[in-house]
C-alpha cells in the first residue's frame, strides 16, 4: 500500500475530508462481508427470499395501478396484500410519480425485463385485480397496512418496542447500540468519468433485535472524485434498543444504501427516503414470521431488486451490516467496538469503501 495520499481538499459546503493519516488508518481497517441472506438459517433465508419476491410482484402491481388504473385495475378491498401495496404507492408524492412514469411505462412494455424480474414469482398477469401469490402473507381482514416509518431509533413511542419495553435490569449499564458512521472513500467514480464528481446522497434501514424496523431519513454525503476520503465525524447512522428483547444473544441489521445523484440533492434524497419507506413497507408486510433476520433479509432483497425503479438515479447495491451481540460487555468496558470496520460497495463502474463502529450507550 503506498504511504503518501492522493486526497481531494476541494471545498465543498462543509465537506470535510479525511488527514493523509486518518486515510491510511482507514485503509488499514478490516473489511467486513456484507451481509445477504445466503447467511441466514434455511427457514428464515426462505421466508426472507420468499418476501422479497413477494413485495416485488406486489410493489409493482401498485406502481403500474396508479399509472394506469384501469388497465391495472386493483381490488375492491384494501384488506389484501394488492390493497396494501396499492395504499402504500398511493403516498408516494405527485412530483416523484411524475418522474417515476415514463420509467414505469417502459417496464411495462419490456415482457422480458418484467418476466426476469417476478421469475420466482411464475407467469404474473398485472392486469389481474388478484396476482394470487402464494408467498405473500395475507393481511387479517380489516386490519390496516403498517407503514415502516422514518426515524433513526428502532424503540421511539410509535414501536412496537417504545410501547413494550423490556425493563433495564439493575446490573445494566446500556439501554442501545448505535451504528456509528465515521468517513467513505471513493476509490472508483461511477462511469462516465471526466464529467464531473459525483454527488452521493447515503439513506437506509434498520432493523432491531425484537424486528422493529426504521427508515432513515436520507442525506446528501458529499461530491467525490477517485481518490476522495470524506469524513462524516461520528455520525448516528442507526440506534438500535437493547430493551426490545430479553436477553443475549441479540442480532442487528443496518442497510445502507448510497445514490450517485444526477439531480437537485435534496430532491434526491426526499425521492430515496420515499423509495426505501415503500419498498420496506411492503417487504416487512409480506414476512410470514417477522424475525429480525427474515426482515432484515426481505428487505435487502426487495430494496436491492426494486430501488432502481423508483428513482432514476444511479443507486448501488445495498450493503447489509449484521451486529450480533453476545452481551452487553461485548466491547469491554466502554462499550465501544473500538477499530473501525469498513464495506465495500460497488456498482456502475464505481466502486466506494464506507467505514464504521458500533458503541453502546446508557
């Protein structure tokens, strides 16, 4: 590894950039294998994989009924997973529809795309009010869709685990472990090169130990070019509770997704985050038993299948992150996980490095 830096100090809006130290520290760090399903038990990575195919055929029977509602005509009753995909589609805002449509129709007309894309899902007819998939979990009658919403704790007061804490024992000294973001590295610009930076904007998923599941508010990072280090300080990417289960072990999940954006970045981010709450939504919706590692590995499917469908810019693949948690004295005395770890992520010709440690907190 060579010992001088080639580091971009080009002033953008408070961009920070990483020292010639911090960057080879960084360097220095382990990379850690994403996380997929392929690493979960049989019966969980079934039913993840299952979901995802599921909220794929539901998703876009909920996108192509909003384009055209009567050549893509839905149920009568909400109560359905169609229903619920169509309500979920149904809050995407007007202005992102828009720009999501001609996208829309052209998949519509592209059989083969569309026939690769529900492959596991056997011969889907949209037109159909009913696409009668045996993978998705069918919603108890009169019960209403329960949207995933966006927030950076999986235990606030509209959770499942903000209403049913675990009491804190007397010897515990943490109530939650953040996922702490600390800088990325652009080792590769996307293609084309030569026509400027790139403009990342990083949004997400988290999921708790009990299953809670929170979207991240998505945020522009910072323009790169090959050989950028920016640093995002000590950024809470995800706070997970250590209260919504009992016990340890405890396992984690963080999803990070990274957008090369090609418009107006705060347009780009509102348009990931809605992305991300739909898709997760639906995901989570179609789990037969919603353990954390099955919602977890839905939803980095379904977001990995269908994000490029709901935004034009150029989305990578998403890079899954899996804390397990063996006791609260897992990072020493501390509570920190000490030397960072880092991730690869790669696609459209670029390739990025993010790098980040967990830390238990009171």
């Amino acid at each position: 590894m060579p010992d001088t830096k080639t580091i971009k100090t080009r002033p953008v809006a408070n961009q920070k950039v990483l020292t010639a130290t911090e960057a080879r520290e960084f360097d220095a760090a382990p990379v850690v294998e994403r996380f997929t399903t392929s690493m979960l038990e049989g019966a969980e990575r079934k039913q993840a994989e299952d979901a995802a195919h599921a909220a794929t055929g539901l998703l876009l029977k909920g996108l192509f009924n909003r384009l055209d509602p009567l050549k893509y005509a839905g149920p009568t009753r909400s109560d359905t997973p169609e229903g619920a995909a169509i309500d979920a589609v149904r809050d995407i805002e007007a202005k992102a529809f828009a720009r999501m449509a001609p996208r829309l129709r052209a998949l519509a007309e592209d059989k083969p795309r569309l026939a690769k894309m529900t492959a596991p899902l056997g011969n889907v007819d949209f037109t159909r009010a009913s696409l009668d998939l045996k993978l998705a979990r069918p919603i108890a009658g009169g019960a209403a869709l329960k949207r995933v919403t966006v927030g950076e704790r999986d235990d606030d007061a509209s959770s499942f685990a903000g209403a049913n804490a675990v009491p804190r024992s007397g010897g515990s000294r943490y109530s939650r472990m953040d996922l702490v973001l600390r800088a990325i590295h652009c080792v590769d610009e996307t293609n084309p090169e030569g026509g400027g930076a790139d403009d990342i904007v990083l949004g997400g998923v988290i999921v708790g130990a009990s299953g809670n599941t929170k979207v991240i508010k998505s945020r522009f990072i910072g323009n790169f070019e090959d050989g950028t280090y920016i640093s995002v300080g000590e950024l809470p990417f995800g706070q997970f509770s250590l209260r919504s289960t009992s016990g340890y072990p405890k396992t984690m999940y963080g999803i990070l997704q990274l957008v090369e954006s090609d418009q107006d970045d705060a347009d780009a981010a509102r348009a990931l985050t809605s992305a991300l709450s739909t898709i997760t939504t639906i995901a989570v919706s179609t789990v037969a038993t919603p353990t954390a590692g099955a919602i977890a590995g839905a939803v980095v499917n379904a977001v990995g299948g269908l994000v490029s469908v709901f935004i034009s810019d150029d989305a990578f693949p998403p890079y899954g992150i899996r804390a397990r948690l063996m006791s609260e004295n897992e990072f020493g005395n501390d509570g920190d996980s000490g030397r960072l770890r880092t991730g690869n992520i790669v696609g459209h010709g670029g390739s990025y490095r993010i790098g980040y440690r967990w830390l238990l907190n009171a």
